[in-house]
C-alpha cells in the first residue's frame, strides 16, 4: 500500500502542477488579450481624435465666413433706412395719383355741370 500512496502523492502533485501551468496559460493568454484590446483601443481613440480636429478645423473654417453680428446690424439698418425711403416715396406717389384723381373727377363734374347748364341755356 505505501506504493500506492507515493503513486497518488506523485499523481496528485503532477495534477496540481497540470493546473497551475494551465491557469498560467490563461493567465498570459488573457493578458496578451487584454495588451491587444488596450492597443486596439489606444489606435481607436487616436483616430477620434484625428478626425475630431479635422472636424473642428473644418468648423472654424466655417465660422470664418459667417456675417458677424456688426456686420449684420449694420445691413440690417442700411437695408431698414432703404425700405423707409421707398416707403416714403411710394406713398408720395400713391398721394399724386390719388390727388389727379381727384382732380380728374373734379374737371369731369365741372364739365358736365357746365355742359347741362349750356344745353339747358340753350333749349330756352
């Protein structure tokens, strides 16, 4: 019997030996894992950030050609002072053709009062 323990302590050593090699196999398995997802997520980050400055380059150079808010007030009153004065002259221009008519009506009335008072003038 004493041969058969040393065969089971020897058998028992050899099985914990089996599976600390194997735990370390996935140990160094798991950790070159882990090295090659940190690099892949390091490659990732890096081209974000690549094309988050072209992005915001592509931005500011937008921005250059946006009318700034002087520049804005600026047409905007210009363009307000231009519609008063074609407002103004518009309304001058309504006023003179409303006063001819007018005073087309008024030289028709005349015309006629003046044509009814000579044809009754004249039947006498």
């Amino acid at each position: 019997m004493a041969i058969e323990k040393e065969h089971t302590e020897v058998s028992l050593k050899e099985h914990f030996e089996k599976i600390l090699a194997e735990k370390d196999k996935a140990i160094n398995i798991a950790l070159a894992a882990a090295k090659e997802a940190v690099a892949v997520a390091e490659t990732n980050a890096e081209k974000w950030r690549s094309n988050a400055n072209e992005w915001r380059g592509a931005m500011s150079d937008r921005e250059k050609t946006f009318v700034t808010k002087i520049e804005f007030e600026t047409y905007k009153e210009a363009t307000e002072k231009a519609m008063m004065i074609e407002k103004t002259r518009s309304d001058k221009i309504e006023g003179k053709k409303s006063g001819m008519i007018d005073f087309l009506g008024w030289v028709i009335a005349a015309i006629a009062i003046i044509g009814f008072i000579v044809d009754k003038l004249l039947k006498k």
